[in-house]
C-alpha cells in the first residue's frame, strides 16, 4: 500500500498546518477548523458558535457577502462551512491553480468579519427560519429531544442552532467578543489535501496568520453524566412514530474504538446490518431503522434511530433490545465478524478518494489525537477486533438501567415503561 505523504508544522503562534500531497489529482481540500464548538458555549449563548459561523459571510474588511459568494463559485469550486458539538469547519475545494485565491478567502472570512448590526439582525432572521425548518423535520425534532434529556443539564445537550430565546439575544458585543476568544491562534487548525506542496500552503498560511498574538485561551468542558430517560413526547401532525434508543459509549480516543465501530456496524450501520435486515426487510416494520456511534472527547453515544407505525412502536422498541440481549449473550459468529470487519475497511478506503475526506481526516486526528494515524495502523486496528471485544463491550453497554429512550409522534394514549426496556 503506497504510504500517504503527510507533513506537519506548528507556527511560532500555536497555530498547526497539516498536508497531505497528492499527485494523481487536479483538486485541492482547504480547511480552517476551530477547536471549539456548541458544548463549549456559556448556556446563556446558546447558537453563538453557529451563529458566528453564518456572520463571517455577510461581510469582511475586503469582501462584500456577494464577494464571498462569488469569489469560490466563480472558478467551480466550492465554499462550505459547519457548526458541530466540540469544532468548527470553513472549508472549500478548488483546482489545484486556485489555491492562493481559495485560501486568500478563507482566511478573509476568519479574520476580518465585520459584524455589522444590520447583518445581525438579518441573519437572526435566517437562523430562526432554519430553527423552524429543523424543527418541522420530525427526524432532527427527536434526536434533538434524545440528546436534551441524555446530556441533560450539560452543554452537550444543548442544540447547536440555539434557541428562539438565545438567537435573539445575540449582538455585536456578544459576537465579537466570543470571536475574539475563540478564533484564536491556539484554536486553529488549517489542513489541506490534493495537488500541493506542503511549503507552499506553509507560505499562504504565514502570511495571513503569522502575525496573529494568541491569547492563550482554550475552550474549557465539563464531563457530562448520562442519564438514562423514559420520554415519550407526542406531536399530532406526524403521520409515524420516531424513535431514539440509546446507551452511553466509550469516548472518541478509546482503546476500544474500533470495537464499538464493528459493533455499530452489525447493529445498524448498513443494508446488512441486524435491525435493517430484521426490522426492515423481514417483517416490514420500519423504512428506516439504522445506529450511529456520537463520540466525544470524553464521552459517547450508541444511538438506533427508528420511524415506524403507532401500532408497531412498542414491537420495533423490543427487537431492537433482542438484538441487544443477542450481542451480550451469543457470541457473534467468524463470518459476520469478517463482514462487518470488510465494510468498516471498504468504507474507509473509499472515502480516501475524495480530498475533502482525506482534509477532515487530517483536522480530526489532530484535534482529539494530537498525531496522525496511518492507514494501515487504522486497517489493523480494525482487523484486531474480536468477537470477545464485542461481547465484553456488549455487556458494559446494554444494561437496561442505562438505556435511554425518547418516542415523537400522535401517541395516542401509547404507553411504555422502564419495565419495557429490559435486555
């Protein structure tokens, strides 16, 4: 397997430039990422971090917000951002020709945002309107009910877009303020992957952030408690009942990681998983039936996600602790265990032809591991992984007591009990 061409410099400053080079392709991935995201934020400014996120393109010290939008779009590339719990991404993909321009603009943006107060109020506008559009979604609408009450009474529990309350309560001292604190030296991360030279990414990023005085401030988190809630909320325009079950999970950088990515993978991480197979295609129950692993610096989440008929809530609730009680008490068998080892691997492979993958790749690693994991370490790592992990990790995370579950739809008098959520 060829070896992946990576390098890495930390500026004078703190701030920490990784590459990866390759040759074979025409594109270019840039990303500034900022250390520190919603859990960070004071609960009195909930959204601020996301909010901050939308202001940086209504207007820079060089740039009109057209500017911006026409800068990228202009040369076929394109300009992206996001908000989640513990970072923050700007980033674009170019030709490889583009980069100067490219980079020139995503420095622009993290730099030198005006936040003028008639672009706050605008933009509160818009955050709002997609609050409302999220809420209608009935699938955000309950994951953000699940993790309210998981997280309960901790940052990470708070939503990202904020609330009504806190998006109107931001303005130009609060935003700048957080700005000023948080888009700091120490805080970034710039990472890039495609047709360049590391020295040359090294030169554009010395020329606008090299200058830049840290403050020395780093985003501070408390550890949260998990708490294992029973709700059932109900909502009479929904057609299906939708539902979120889920167990606390090891942390982002645990030894047994890849452990809990096989484990999620033949729980419901795909068309062959156990609850796609048997809630979904063998008796019909649900369209969509799915897990997903939520891990965090110092915590996690192994979440199954459902939408099913009232009548069929309480049935698809009791398969999926079926197959709970399944993982704790029989052992899986060498060839499932090679199947869900392959897809991990394939899917993992796969991404690594994209350069915006292979960019994120290089952020994350750096932010919760502080070093860079080749692929073959990754490949062995998940090779490494036995039926005894699963197991052992099966019966620390599916104990009833610790299972938490939230229902969203017209309920209709539907009961459900902690009794009901024996594995």
């Amino acid at each position: 397997m060829l070896a992946r061409e990576i390098q890495s410099t930390k500026l004078a400053n703190g701030i920490r430039v990784i590459t990866e080079t390759m040759p074979h392709v025409r594109s270019v991935s840039v990303g500034v990422w900022i250390g520190a995201g919603a859990r960070h934020e004071p609960q009195e400014h909930n959204g601020i971090s996301h909010f901050v996120e939308h202001m940086v393109f209504q207007g820079t010290a060089r740039r009109s917000a057209e500017e911006i939008a026409r800068s990228v779009d202009s040369i076929g590339g394109n300009l992206d951002a996001f908000t989640a719990k513990e970072l923050v991404s700007f980033n674009t993909k170019v030709l490889d020709e583009h980069l100067p321009l490219a980079f020139d603009v995503l420095a622009d943006l993290v730099l030198r945002p005006l936040f003028r107060e008639q672009d706050i109020e605008k933009e509160k506008s818009v955050v709002l309107e997609e609050l409302k559009m999220e809420t209608d979604s009935p699938e955000y609408l309950v994951h953000e009910l699940f993790t309210g009450r998981f997280w309960k009474n901790h940052p990470l529990g708070m939503p990202i877009l904020g609330t009504r309350r806190t998006i109107q309560g931001f303005n130009r001292r609060v935003l700048e303020d957080y700005f000023h604190n948080t888009y700091a030296p120490g805080n970034f991360i710039i990472t890039a992957a495609g047709n360049l030279r590391h020295a040359t990414l090294l030169e554009l990023v010395e020329r606008e952030f090299g200058d830049l005085k840290d403050n020395g401030r780093r985003p501070a988190a408390s550890l949260p408690n998990p708490n294992p809630h029973l709700l059932l909320k109900s909502k009479k325009s929904l057609e299906q009942v939708h539902l979120c079950l889920g167990v606390p999970c090891y942390p982002i950088g645990h030894e047994l990681r890849y452990a809990c990515y096989v484990l999620n993978t033949l729980l419901g991480g795909g068309m062959s998983s156990r609850l796609f197979q048997n809630i979904r295609e063998k008796q019909g129950l649900a369209y969509s039936v799915f897990s997903e692993l939520n891990l965090f610096r110092d915590t996690g989440c192994l979440l199954v996600s459902a939408g099913t008929s009232l009548e069929a809530a309480g049935k698809v609730v009791r398969l999926i602790l079926e197959e709970f009680r399944r993982f704790k008490n029989e052992p899986v068998s060498s060839d499932e265990l090679r199947r869900a080892k392959d897809h991990l691997k394939g899917s993992l492979m796969l991404s690594l032809e994209s350069t915006s993958s292979r960019m994120a790749n290089l952020a994350r690693q750096e932010l919760y591991f502080g070093r860079f994991f080749d692929l073959d370490e990754i490949l062995a790592g998940i090779e490494a992984v036995t039926a005894e992990d699963l197991g052992k990790i099966s019966q620390e995370f599916f104990q009833s007591e610790r299972i938490a579950l939230t229902l969203l739809g017209e309920l209709d008098g539907f009961r459900l009990s902690r009794k009901d959520l024996v594995c």
